[in-house]
C-alpha cells in the first residue's frame, strides 16, 4: 500500500471519529500538549524524546477518545568494528494514532487506562509507514496536568522496535 493511501485513510477514520463521536450533545472536547521520554527497546538506539498534541472527545466522565499527533525522535547509538567507530542512524517519525481513554473514577480524573493505535510515518526519505500501537496508564489531575507511562511499539515488514516512556503534558478544554 502507498504511503498516501496509508494517509487517506488515516485521515478519514481520524474524520469519521470526529463526527460520529461530536454528535452527542454531552460529549465536551479537550486539548493536551505533551513531551515525552523513555528508553528504547531495541539495542540500537539510546534514548526517544518526543512531543505530541492530543485532542480528545470525553463522551462522558470516564470514557475518552483521544486523537494523537506528533514527532517521536529514537536517537542512535553509535557502532564500533574493530578500532573504526560509525555514527548511528537516528530514527523520527510522525506517529498518528486514536484510540479509547478510560478513567477508573467516575471524577474524569485520576487514574486511567489508554489504548492507541495508527500509524508511524517515517522521516527520512525511504523509511516508509509502520503499524503504531501504544497502551498506556496514567494520573490526570482536574486542573489539566497529566502523568502518563506508556509503551509504544512500531512494527513494519515483520520487523518491530519501540520503547517505554514516561509522557507529562498539559491539557485544557476547548
């Protein structure tokens, strides 16, 4: 599948979701900005940071769906062969997902689960688009400070890589 089509796509169910779920009348929305850092899973790579907008439509008090867009950098470790060192190849990309938000208190804060799925669009010219997936736990606090520990995995072509990260970020309602 092309990279376009991969984006048509992802869009459209990004637009379906708005509207189905922005027809019901008591559903309010939010949006969230938030930086993320975590260690890698793969022995490639030393550390990801990254940054991300969140905005999500709470259906009611404790159930959400958040709508995820960012840029998440896997930074390289450097390679030794013998007395020659070579530079590693950092990975970016443009992690696109959705996903369900639940609260296990009724408040619509505290602690919560989430789960996201989309797509990872690679930076750098020929890195293509991989499978996203990232569940989650967290603490959001009712003035809009949000602590997440979260997992997120990248697969492509029978090949997987991720990491584990801790996600701080700040939201507000619209």
């Amino acid at each position: 599948m092309k990279t376009i089509t991969k984006i048509i796509a992802t869009s459209a169910a990004v637009v379906a979701l708005f509207f189905t779920t922005n027809a019901k009348a008591q559903s309010t929305q939010k949006l969230g900005i938030g930086l993320t850092a975590g260690l890698p899973t793969s022995d490639a790579y030393n550390f990801v940071g990254g940054i991300d907008l969140r905005y999500q439509f709470d259906i009611d008090k404790q159930l959400s769906i958040p709508v995820t867009a960012g840029y998440t950098h896997m930074f390289a470790k450097d390679i030794t062969v013998g007395n020659t060192t070579f530079d590693g190849v950092d990975f970016g990309y443009v992690p696109v997902k959705a996903g369900v938000k639940y609260f296990f208190n009724d408040s619509g804060s505290g602690v919560y689960g989430l789960a996201e799925l989309g797509a990872g669009f690679g930076t750098k010219s020929g890195s293509g688009t991989s499978f996203v997936y990232s569940p989650a736990v967290g603490y959001a606090w009712s003035n809009g400070l949000d602590l997440g520990v979260k997992y997120e995995g990248l697969a492509r072509d029978g090949a997987s890589t991720g990491f584990f990260g801790l996600r701080l970020a700040y939201g507000f309602s619209l």
